[in-house]
C-alpha cells in the first residue's frame, strides 16, 4: 500500500480579492490565501481524509489537485508526474483517471439530462465506447454497481425523480464510468439523511474495493471520517496542522486545535457529554492571517515564539506529524 | 400537569392534489425545564410540527384536529390577537433554521433585539434597548456589541443573537429548529453549552428539532422518534439511545457514525421516506420494515405505552425486540 500516488510540494492558491478602481491603484494586492503551502502523499488504494472547519481551504485542495483550478505556487504529482502544469491537451488523459464527486447532488445533476445522459457524457468526452450501444452496455453496468438496480428502471429518468441518495448513486456512477483510479469525494453525504448516509459510505467502501479506488475524503465531520479514512489531515486557515494514521489522531491527537476539534464532536450516546472546549473564538478571515503559528490567538498554549515563528509539519511519532511549537524540543 | 401537553394534533397542507399529511396524530408532553428533542428525517413534518404549535403556518395548512394545551389552555381555541399578544414569543418562541441569516442587515443589532420587546411589552425603547444588553450578556456577547451591525459578527455570534431575541420576553418554552445545522463543529458546541446553560439558569424548557441524533444526546431529557408525520417512538433519551424499541429508531441509531466507542459497521434503511401527499397505508415505515407483514400493511399502528412517559407504535414489537 504504499505506493505513492498522488504527491503534493508546497502547493499554495492565493485569490485575489477584488477591490475598488482606487483602493487597487494606491496599496499592493490583497490576497485570500485559500491553500498556503501543503504537502502530503496520498497512497495507492487508501482513503485519505481532509478534514478542518468551512473557510480552512479543503475543497480549495481537492481541487487543486484535479487541477480545476490553477495553483499559485507548488506541484502536485499523479504517479510521478508532475500535472501541475500540463496543458489540457496533455492534461487530458490524467482527467480520465482523476474524478470527482461533488457535495450537493441536488445541484451538482444537470436537470434537463436523463441518467443515461449524465453518467455517458465522460464517455463522450473522452470518445470511449463505438456508437450508443457500447455505451449503453457500459451504463448499465456501472448503475449495477452502484446499484441502481435494475438499471432500465433508472436509465430514463430526470434527476427530479430520484431521492438524494440515488442523485448521489448517480453522481458517483458518473465519477466511475471512466475507471478512474483517483476520486475526489467532496463532502457526498453533507446533504443526504442520516439514513442514507450510511449506504454511501458503505457503497464508496465497496466500490474501493471492486474497482481498486483512491480517495481523497474532504469532510468536515470527523465521525464519518473515523469510519472510512485510513489517514487523515488536519487543515486550518490554509495549512495542515496535524497528519497521521486515523485510529493514531483520533486515539493520540497532538495539536491544541485538533483536541478541540475531537472534544466539541457530539457522540450519539447520552452518556458521553462534549467536554470543555478549550478553545474560544471562532476560524478567523484567511485574508488576515495572524503572523508565525496562524492557531495562536485561540491557542490556550500560546508562547512568545508562537506569535513569531510558523511552525513545520514535523514527524514526532511514527508517521504521525504536527505542525505545533509545542514539540519542537523533539519531544 | 405538563406545561405543554399536545394531543392527536393533526395539521394538513392543502395543495392542488390532496392532503400533505404533515403532522398526523401527534401526542406528547413537555414539562417545565425539560428539553424535548424532535428527530426525523428531512420531510418527516417535525419543522411543521413546530409551526403549528406557534401558529404561524402558511395560509395553505389545515390543521384537521388535536389540542395543543399550554397549562391546560388550548392554543387552537384561542383568538389570533390574544394568541399573538399573549403567548407567541411571550410564552412559546422559536429559533429558526438557519436564523443567523435572518437579522435585518441594515438594522443595528440591538434595535431588533429592542424591537421584538417592544412589540410585546409595555415599556419605552430605552429600557428596551438596556433589555436588549442585558440578553447579549446572557448569550455571551458583550453588551457594548448592540451597536454593531449584523455583518460585523461571525456566524456563531449571529446565532446567538437569534437565541438572545427568542428569549427577549422571558419565554417558558423556546423551540430551535435545527439551531446548529449551517455551524462547524466547535461553534455547534458552543452553542450547545450555551442553550444547556440556559436552560439551568433560567428553568427554560426546550423543543430542539433536528435531524441529528447526536445533538439530541447532547442537551435532551427526552426524545420524540418522528416519521411521515407521526411519533413513531417517544421515551428518555437514555432509554431511546440504550434500548430502541422501533426499528425505524433501531435503523437509525446503527447508521450514525461516532467519534468514540468501538468502531462498528454502520447499517443503512433501505429505501426512503414516504410522500406524505399519499403516504403508505398502514404502518408508514412499513416498506422499509424488515418485519413488516400483512398486519403492517393494512393497519395502522396501535400506541402501545410503555409506562407513564414512553411509547411506541409498532404492530411487531415483540417479535423485533424478542433477540
């Protein structure tokens, strides 16, 4: 499993805010600095989680690496590749193999296009399958795995007619009629009820194993992610601040901000209280990033070097790394 | 006698087809200082359910019949002006869904805290407007912050300006609709702390609707299991949670992931829930239920009470609980 797949140097996406015609003329550039200089590998058939609250730039990474959008600075690698800047033409094959699914499926399915239309575009755009009928064969077999079973019953219908977690079967179905190797899942089940829920994770999960996936799971909710994730990295304000094994940051965290985060999760189980939190405040604009660790106006252990110096993403145990002045005594 | 004592309360959207059966036969108590948590489903008429105990319902809903008796006084049988100047916001308020959005942004925010005082009470707009401080205060907000305007507070502080509006008249009972739905995880507990907090401090009893069972464990005395427009299953949290006896409340409990615990295999309901304009009849769970039988499908449920405050509406409960 560890094979590298995905690999990415000091990737950064800064975007610049608009100003007024003045403000613009007099005074430098003010820029939202979204991703500020990551670095992670992503293995082969792993599920690696990107977790941190709204505003800390985990969609904006997803992203970046399917090269969506342009990264102001850094490189991101498919395979020892570096795709950060091929051109579409080469860029092309790549997309074939890297997907994404998308939070919303109420938004993300053309309303006009049948399901037969929606997952067989990629098909059309990349200009697989001789003629409809390869294609159709292709669409059924893809709705079967899904399981959108039978497959004609789902074929012809408008994505109105379907619940939300069909609309999301669809949307996966469409990720993975291209065979991908990679998909980025963005938040999928943020919308769905919590029964259903469970039925997408567990068919991400199947999927994984029958077609021999990589995900990159970008999730706010730390419980859904507990359940899928083999790793999983911490981001706040444009940085991670924690990277390791799941069961490791979970049964060991070691950044202030990712022991608040795991301490304010609700636990379905009345026994279990949320503790203290021992952070205040709330994610601040990442257009005013406060100066050296971005974390120490709401860190309870802020020290003078704290306010000065950014710290590093530093292994302290066993792939387990922290970005906190806290161990860099190396301890 | 319970401070709010709801009975077979039945309330209908009348729309070009029929009948959406959104609160159908709902029964349930809530006494002072008790919070209530509503769990269901998107659809499951929980959100209706709380407009209907207000009464600010869009002028298409029909409500068919039930009592809602605050103190023993029927909410449905008094007169809309009493209704408004006596009770709503005064006895009974409400928290909205996504309520942060809600504040006027042209509008400083203690004016509008002000403003729903002044609306109910007798008073002149400075003491509002000192009132209107104080309640910033209670909800952990500086009180020198009532002349801000709402875009110069984060999401989790416009929350909590929402909740110091609700409680501007000092309600018995406030009901949030999914208060921490649009919030990141650390505000959600902030939040959370702050209405537990208030609800010691001043004896408040609380209805929180929500899809999110965690929550409900969080903060919840009791809980009321809601689908296709009926309680399915009403008990203590502590017995809900440890000892589920529908197996809609069963199917739902396996499918929520946790953070502590044991890492278990998450079991999904197959299917989804029904249209409420033609719900199933019979059971409305049944097409979902992996004990239905012919019973399930022709007949409706009868309650079957489990002591003074739980109940369950099951044809096959000793057969699903028999293990």
């Amino acid at each position: 499993m560890n094979k590298t797949l995905i690999r990415v140097e000091n990737l950064k996406k800064w975007f610049p805010l608009k100003r007024g015609f003045f403000a613009s003329l007099f005074g430098s550039e003010v820029y939202v600095r979204a991703v500020d200089g990551i670095s992670f590998n992503i293995y082969e058939g792993e599920i690696f989680g990107l977790a941190g609250e709204s505003g800390s730039g985990k969609t904006t990474t997803g992203r970046l690496i399917l090269r969506l959008i342009e990264p102001t600075e850094g490189k991101i690698y498919f395979e020892d590749t570096d795709i950060t800047n091929l051109k579409s033409k080469e860029l092309k094959p790549y997309r074939r193999r890297m997907q994404i699914i998308f939070q919303d499926p109420y938004e993300s399915l053309n309303p006009r296009m049948t399901v037969y239309d929606i997952i067989t575009e990629p098909l059309r755009v990349h200009k697989i399958g001789e003629g409809e009928e390869e294609r159709l064969e292709l669409a059924y077999k893809i709705l079967e795995s899904v399981q959108l079973i039978p497959p004609e019953e789902f074929l012809y219908r408008f994505p109105h007619e379907l619940s939300g977690g069909q609309r999301q079967r669809v949307a996966i179905a469409r990720a993975l009629i291209l065979r991908p190797k990679f998909i980025v899942a963005d938040e999928p089940i943020s919308m769905l009820d919590m029964s259903i829920r469970a039925e997408i994770l567990n068919l991400m999960l199947n999927l994984k194993k029958e077609y021999g996936l990589t995900y990159l799971y970008i999730t706010h909710d730390l419980a859904t992610a507990r359940y899928i994730c083999d790793r999983i990295a911490i981001m706040y304000l444009g940085k991670i601040v924690e990277l390791g094994s799941m069961d490791s940051v979970l049964e060991n965290p070691l950044h202030p901000y990712t022991r608040a985060l795991l301490a304010a999760v609700p636990v379905p189980d009345p026994d279990i209280k949320i503790g203290e939190i021992p952070i205040k405040g709330e994610i601040p604009s990442p257009i005013n990033i406060p100066s050296g660790c971005r974390f120490h106006p709401r860190c309870p252990y802020a020290k003078e070097i704290c306010r000065s110096k950014e710290p590093e993403l530093k292994e302290i145990e066993y792939q387990h790394f922290v970005a906190c002045h806290l161990y860099s005594n190396g301890r | 006698m319970p401070l709010l004592s709801v009975r077979d309360l039945k309330m209908f959207y009348q729309v070009e087809r029929g009948f959406v059966k959104a609160v159908n036969d709902v029964t349930f108590d809530l006494n002072r200082g008790e919070a209530l948590g509503i769990a269901g489903e998107s659809g499951c008429g929980k959100s209706s359910l709380a407009l209907t105990i207000l009464r600010i319902l869009p002028p298409n809903a029909r409500i068919m019949g039930g009592s809602i008796l605050l103190e023993g006084q029927d909410l449905l049988k008094m007169n809309e002006e009493i209704l408004r100047k006596e009770v709503r916001w005064k006895r009974i308020s409400i928290v909205f869904q996504g309520a942060m959005n809600a504040l006027n942004p042209v509008f400083k925010v203690g004016d509008q805290i002000a403003e729903a005082i002044l609306l109910h009470e007798n008073i002149s707009k400075d003491e509002a407007l000192d009132r209107a401080r104080e309640l910033l205060k209670l909800v952990g907000i500086s009180p020198s912050r009532a002349d801000n305007y709402p875009h110069e507070f984060s999401g989790g502080m416009r929350q909590r300006v929402m909740i110091a509006m609700a409680l501007a008249c000092n309600p018995d009972i406030v009901i949030a609709d999914e208060p921490t739905t649009a919030l990141d995880v650390i505000v959600q507990a902030q939040i959370l702390k702050l209405l537990k907090d208030l609800r010691s401090k001043l004896n408040l009893s609380l209805i929180l609707i929500t899809h999110d069972l965690s929550i409900i464990s969080e903060i919840c005395d009791k809980v009321a299991i809601m689908y296709a427009g009926k309680i399915v299953e009403y008990g203590s949290t502590h017995e809900i949670f440890k000892n589920p006896l529908h197996p809609y409340t069963q199917g739902l409990i396996s499918a929520i992931p946790s953070i502590r615990g044991p890492k278990r295999q998450l079991q999904s309901i197959p299917g989804t829930p029904p249209d409420l304009l033609n719900p199933p009849p019979g059971c409305p769970f049944h097409p979902r239920c992996p004990y239905a039988d012919s019973t399930c499908k022709s007949e409706i449920p009868p309650v079957i009470s489990l002591g003074r405050s739980r109940y369950v509406m099951c044809h096959k409960i000793e057969e699903v609980n028999e293990r």
